[in-house]
C-alpha cells in the first residue's frame, strides 16, 4: 500500500493534486528579446523542467520554428507572442497564469 501514495501530500496517487498546484502555483512569463544579426527570439518562463522538453518539441512543430529549452526557459526563434497563449492553454496550463511581456 505505501507504494501507491504520493511521497510529498501522502494521498492516493489517484486522488493526489500536487502536480496540478505545481503547475498552478507558477506562474509562466513569456517576453522577446533581439539577438544576433536584429533576429528575435521568444522566450517562455516558468515551465516545469521535467517536462519543458516536451513542450518545447510540441511548440516548434506547432508554430514551425526553431527552439530549444535551455537554462529553464525555452527559446524559439521568431516573435510568437500572439499564437503561444493559445497553445499553452490547449496543453493544459491555466490561461490566468501565463503573462506576456
């Protein structure tokens, strides 16, 4: 029985939220910046690091760009402010906790 509780709440692990206020509590701050040769780059803050691979490969293939995740963020290449919301809330993160810059 102990293998099927949640090690930080100590609930069943099909009753536990602690993913959910994980990922509620932080909150996801995306911005551009200008780089080499006047290119801009997105960057997105605040992702979980477990799974910022993921996203990252999910949104180059959405919005046909390059990127990485790198440092803790992820950088994609081009200004894509105006299409990431959307797609971050179609992934599953709440839209009252992405800001954009």
């Amino acid at each position: 029985m102990n293998g099927n509780l949640c090690p930080k709440c100590g609930l069943p692990l099909d009753i536990c939220t602690c993913e959910v206020r994980e990922r509620e509590e932080n909150r996801i701050k995306i911005y551009t910046t200008i780089r080499k040769f006047r290119k801009p780059v997105t960057i997105i803050e605040g992702v979980d690091k477990n799974s910022g691979k993921e996203i990252t490969k999910s949104l180059k293939k959405k919005l046909a760009c390059g990127g990485s995740y790198k440092d803790g963020h992820i950088e994609l290449q081009g200004d894509h402010k105006a299409q990431i919301k959307n797609i971050l809330v179609k992934l599953g993160f709440d839209g009252d906790q992405i800001e954009i810059n």
